[in-house]
C-alpha cells in the first residue's frame, strides 16, 4: 500500500531536514572537531597557570568564562575565514564537498563577514582579561589565516611546520589570561602541541593522499612520498620523549603517562616502515594522535586537581 502524506506532514518532514542541514552546514563551517580540540589546550593552560600561582577556578570565574568565549571565537573566525578561502580546494576534496561552502547553502559573502565577525569579536571579549593572551590569539590567528591558507599551504610542503605555530600557542593565551608566559610549563606544551601536530598532519596528508594531489596542495607526502613522510613521523615523535620530563612539577604519575604514551607513538610509528598497508596504518596513527593529545592534556589537569595535588 503506498504512503500518501498530508501537506502539513510533508511541511513538518521538510522542515525538519532544513534544521538538520542548517545544523549540519554549521558544524562544518566552524569545524566543530577541530574548534573542540583547540579549545582543550587553551583550557588547560589556563587551569595550570591557576595551579601555580596558587588560586582558584571560584576566584577567576569571569577571567575563565571570558577566556574561553573569546579564544574559542577567534578560534571559530579562523576556521570560518580558512574555508571561505579555500572553497576552491574543497570543491575538488571529497571530504570537504558536502560543505556549505562548496554546496552554496551559505554563500561566500556571508561565510566572509561571519569568518570576520567572530574573530573581531574573539579579539574584543580577550581584551577583557590581558594584553598578552590576546597578543597569542592574534598571533595564532594570523598564522592560520594568512601565513598557512592564504600563504604556504598551496606552495610548501613548510606549510605543515607553519600552521602548527597557530595551535600550539593555545595553551598560551589560557595560561597568560592569569599569568606571564615567561614559565617552563606553558613553553613545553606549545612545544609538545607544535611537535604533536607535525606527524598528526602527515598522517592525515597519507589518508587524503589521492585528494591532496587532486587539489594540488603541497602535502609531504604527495610531494616527498610516503617513505620520506614516514621517516619525518617517526622523527617528529621521537623528539617528544624528553618532553615529559621537563613537566617534573606535575608530578610521577604524568611523566609514567605521557612517557608511556610517546613510547607507545614511536613503537606504532616505527611499524610503518614494514606495515604492508600504508593507508590503514596511516588511519591507525591517526586514531592514536588524537586520543594522545586528549589524553596527555586531560591528565595535566586530572593529576592536578585538589585531591591528588
């Protein structure tokens, strides 16, 4: 028997998937992962700059509420701004076609002032807590914006060293929204996330190998190869063994973790060179990159709350 719907059921079903499209078109706009995991870092350089300088989240509540609006909009900005710009590559990528961009549910025009918007808006809220974070987040958004999209990223294999500037000063506009940045703390974990996203990215370049090349885009692999890209992971990992070390004040139990995890990194790395399947092993460290650096960035806080401090 066929179906047959009411007008005011073919309403609610037609108004239903333009919520769900809108919502989805949103969340690709703003890169919901990647904002996510941006904010996390800025998170917890600002709870261990409250750490060591001996005061609380209750004392500092609005400084935090305005920190994380205002890094997360500028945040957002950037990304919006990258897409905007780069909807030409996108159009090419398969994982990038769906879109509002690429599809036009949103045009150019407004990704543009929107993009625009939220970063002046980002810049104004972090002029509420210190010079110096919003001295970081620029510097994370001019990098992203102009010296990785509109500048490197379609010319040099560098545009992967780069960008990485733009994330890992996250932990820096978190920690100076309380404190100097002058301290070991906040300088190792911009290292560790600028390391981190060195042999991240080069894993995510080996998956999108055939759409990089497609797009033209200046990944390591699709210009070095694989076997090159490999050693430059391996390498990369390998420079974040002694990291944890220089984190003694945070205690045994995150060094025995952090250790842990850079050695488990390296030893997956290192199968790469025998691995028979380079695209599977390729998602394999993918999928171990980014539970590292949540789980790395968590225990910061974890070892540091009250009750184990």
């Amino acid at each position: 028997m066929t179906k047959v719907m009411i007008p005011s059921q073919q309403k609610v079903e037609k108004s239903t998937r333009s919520i769900a499209t809108q919502i989805a078109d949103l969340k690709s706009l703003f890169k919901g992962i990647v904002l996510i995991a941006n904010v996390l870092p800025v998170l917890t350089g600002f709870w261990l700059a409250l750490y060591f300088s001996n005061t609380t989240l209750g004392a500092n509540w609005e400084v935090f509420l305005l920190t994380m609006a205002g890094s997360t909009l500028v945040m957002a900005g950037a990304l919006i701004l990258n897409n905007w710009y780069d909807v030409d590559i996108d159009t090419v990528m398969e994982r990038t076609k769906k879109r509002p961009t690429v599809t036009g549910n949103i045009s150019l025009k407004t990704v543009l002032t929107l993009g625009i918007a939220l970063s002046f808006l980002g810049f104004i809220v972090l002029f509420f807590t210190t010079f110096e974070a919003v001295i970081y987040a620029f510097i994370g958004w001019f990098v992203y914006v102009i010296l990785y999209t509109m500048w490197s990223k379609r010319k040099y294999t560098l545009n992967t060293v780069i960008g990485s500037v733009s994330g890992a000063v996250t932990p820096l506009i978190g920690w100076t929204a309380i404190a100097p940045g002058y301290h070991i703390v906040p300088i190792v974990l911009a290292l560790i996330l600028f390391i981190w996203q060195m042999p991240h990215t080069f894993v995510i370049a080996m998956k999108k190998y055939d759409e990089y090349k497609a797009a033209k885009v200046a990944m390591l692999p699709v210009v070095r190869g694989f076997a090159f890209t490999k050693r430059q992971i391996v390498v990369y990992v390998a420079c974040l063994l002694p990291l944890p070390f220089l984190l003694g004040s945070l205690g045994t139990v995150f060094i025995v973790i952090a250790t842990l995890l850079n050695v488990g990194w390296l030893i997956a790395s290192l199968t790469g060179f025998t691995t028979k399947d380079d695209l599977k092993w390729a998602h394999m460290m993918f999928l171990f990159s980014v539970n590292y650096v949540a789980i790395l960035f968590l225990t910061m806080i974890i070892v540091t709350l009250p009750i184990f401090s």
